[in-house]
C-alpha cells in the first residue's frame, strides 16, 4: 500500500519509506492511499490479540512484507496484555500500562522498533530524533535500547516531565541519549521539525522519527482497539462511547482508523486538559492555538498537536462530519476531584484518565456503554497522585529499579544550532 502526504499529495511512498522517512516533504503527515475494511469484523474479535493485530496491519501494508514477518514483529512486539477492566456498571477502562514503560506508548514504540528493523539495510545510518511530554520518551528509548546501527536522541521540556518519568528513560546511556531543552513540548516538537527539514543533517546523520507522526506507531495502535471491544459482553459492543485522553492526538487518530476498519464504535470524545485546542476548535471553527500552560496531566500539555490534519483528513475521506466527535477540556481542580472520586469508587487511576473518564461519564447517554483509556501507571504520576489522594503507591519493579539510577541528561537551550551538535556528536 502506498501512503501520501498530506501536504504535498504528489509525494507517495511505501510502507517502508514511511517508516524510514518519519515525516514528509514540508513536514507533511503520511496517510495510506487506501483504506481497507476488514469484513467479517465478529470473527476477527474472536482471535488472539496477536493474530487479530497481524491481519489488521498486514490490511494496511499490504504485500510490501510477507504476513509470516508482521506476525513475527507483532510477536515481538505485544508481548504484555491491554486488558479491560470494570470501573462500575456501563463503564470499563482499557489499560494501556502493562508493558516494560508502563504506558501506552509500548504498543507504538516496540512495534516501530520491529518495522524499522525489518526495512532497514543492517549498514544504514539511523538517528531516531523524537520529541517527548513524558511517555513517549520511555517507550522509544526502551524500544531501540542495545539495538544496532540505531541511535536516538530524545528532547523533552526541562522540568516539565514528572521525576519518575524522567527516570525511566534518562538514565539507559549507550545508544539512548537524552536532552533536557529550556522549554516547552512544543519548543522541543518544532525543533524537531526544523531538523527535519534541514535536509543536509537529514542525510548526514539518517534522521527518523519516533513521534506518533511515524506511520507505524499510529498503526500500531489501532491493534488495542480491537483488543478493548473483544472483551466486552457481546451485549454492550454496539453502543460503544470511547473517551480518549488527547496531546498530540495520535491515539484518537488510531481509534478512528480502527473504526474506519470496521470495529463497532458509536462515537469518540476528545479529551483534554486546559491546553484545549481542539475542544475550543470543535466548539467554535477557529483554530488558535494558545501557549501551552504546564498541568498535572503534562503528558497532554500539546497545544499544536500533530495528528490533527489525520483526523481532519479520514473525516473527510470517510464522509464523517467533526459534529460527531465528543469533546471536553478539563482543569487540574477538576482531575484532582475526580481522582478522589474514582477512588472512593474502588479504581485507582492518574490525572490523564481521570480526565478521559470525567468527560465520558459527564456525556455517556442512557443504553451506551463508555469506555475510558488508561493511558499510565499511576505510579508514573506518584507524586501529584499520592498528594491528591493522601496515599503512598508502592513503586512496580522497572520504576524502582531506574528511580534509583541517575540521570545522564544533557541541558540544552532551547536553539537548533545545539541540537544539531548533539545529533552529530551521537554519530561520531
């Protein structure tokens, strides 16, 4: 299958040139050319999660690699479940946070790892450059770590991340390397930008992206979806509301290419913190981004997300009016109220499902089922968790085993002219 981009939509290329390439020419988003449905989608719910993922993205790239090789790269993927769990009647959370990082973003980053891999010469120059709010950085690093031939370099905002998620991917060295950039995420996403369409440095040292831009993360994810309304009673599939916590829009985007493969969702609500771009766009048709304010949910503190121009597109190929899409923005005050109210109900959660769920139970109409993504541990968030609810979160073994490493972190400014020195310096 060929993918185009969206901004310059002569420029078409494979799967595996995507995947190499991350982002295209003017910093367009690749988007497939097609879009398959899947057919018999009752029986596809009832395979494996792995055999269920390999027929979903075999769909998407199509006879580039042999089903027998996705299979394998799923395998060594998706080696952790995403389970569903029931907060109270009608309503389940999805837990994205069983694997080695602890968040969604293990989906993405192991199965980009697997992709570039099997696309990727075993003499070519790579230098993953991605830019991170919290989680992102650790399933990428965790990811490519003791990889060959890859390097990566992973920006994040000075002080903006919270301590335990720092500590999960700034202390791996060896081919991981991590700038923490005097700034905000957005500072360090347009930084990435500006290297990539720096086109001698892209050559020069095999840039890639590891963002949710790359089209094989988002692919990726599409795969939990389907995992998530597997498990549901029969009964309540076919009312589906999904709230989804919203940053740079990635995984909203996935689940809305997995309806468009066929999987019985309702409808989808956008959530976010008071960085509300897209509520405030779906509410009024202006789209103005606003400086982005730092929140105790700061893995959504994105005020220009990426995905967005996806959406905008596979809503239009589809036929399918923005109207459709729920929304809701959400304030700390807010977060930290329905924590402790999640709480007293039995579920433990952190502040970037606590606003999924709020806004979902606030729109959730009679005879719909909701759903919520949980998209971290709580323990990644210890800190703001432990003060809202007056508790003490025992540690899981991978935050306790890098909490107690230190931190190898280069300090940069927020200026390209440094950042291209780091990404030459990895190299060397």
């Amino acid at each position: 299958m060929k993918l185009y981009n969206l901004k310059e939509h002569q420029e078409q290329v494979s799967f595996g040139q995507a995947v190499r390439q991350g982002l295209g020419r003017n910093q367009g988003l690749f988007f497939p050319s097609e879009l398959p449905e899947l057919g018999d989608v009752d029986a596809l719910l009832e395979m494996d999660f792995v055999g269920r993922s390999t027929k979903i993205l075999s769909a998407f790239i199509g006879e580039e690699l042999a089903a027998e090789t996705v299979n394998q790269m799923v395998d060594n993927a998706f080696k952790f479940p995403a389970p569903v769990a029931k907060v109270k009647d009608g309503v389940y959370a999805l837990e994205l946070f069983h694997g080695p990082t602890l968040a969604f973003k293990d989906f993405g980053g192991r199965f980009m790892a697997q992709s570039l891999a099997a696309v990727t010469d075993s003499d070519g120059k790579i230098t993953i450059l991605t830019a991170t709010s919290g989680d992102t950085g650790a399933a990428v690093a965790h990811a490519f770590y003791g990889m060959d031939n890859i390097k990566v370099v992973i920006l994040y905002p000075k002080g903006k991340i919270s301590p335990l998620q720092e500590k999960l991917f700034c202390t791996l060295g060896g081919n991981i390397s991590t700038v923490a950039v005097d700034g905000t995420f957005d500072d360090c996403q347009a930084l990435v930008k500006q290297a990539f369409d720096d086109e001698a440095l892209r050559q020069e040292v095999g840039l890639n992206s590891a963002n949710s831009i790359n089209i094989s993360r988002l692919m990726a994810q599409i795969c939990y979806y389907f995992e998530a309304v597997a498990q549901l009673p029969k009964a309540e599939r076919e009312q589906l509301v999904i709230a989804v916590p919203s940053g740079n829009f990635g995984n909203l985007t996935a689940g809305l290419l997995a309806k468009s493969l066929g999987l019985p969702v309702k409808r989808f609500i956008a959530a976010t913190n008071v960085n509300d771009t897209v509520p405030r766009y779906l509410k009024n048709g202006e789209w103005a981004p606003e400086p982005t304010v730092p929140t105790i949910s700061n893995a959504m503190d994105v005020s220009q997300p990426n995905n967005w121009p996806r959406i905008e597109e596979l809503c239009k190929l589809k036929g399918w009016g923005l109207d459709q899409l729920g929304y809701g923005a959400v304030t700390d005050e807010q977060t930290a109220e329905t924590l402790r109210q999640m709480d007293a109900e039995g579920y433990l959660c952190e502040p970037h499902g606590a606003i999924a769920y709020r806004i979902l139970t606030e729109q959730l109409e009679d005879g719909e089922t909701g759903m919520f993504l949980c998209t971290a541990h709580p323990a990644k968030f210890k800190e703001v968790v432990d003060e809202i609810l007056d508790k003490d979160i025992d540690l899981p073994a991978p935050l306790a085993k890098h909490n107690a490493m230190e931190l190898l972190s280069l300090e940069r400014d927020n200026d390209f002219e440094q950042l291209k020195a780091v990404l030459r310096s990895v190299q060397d």
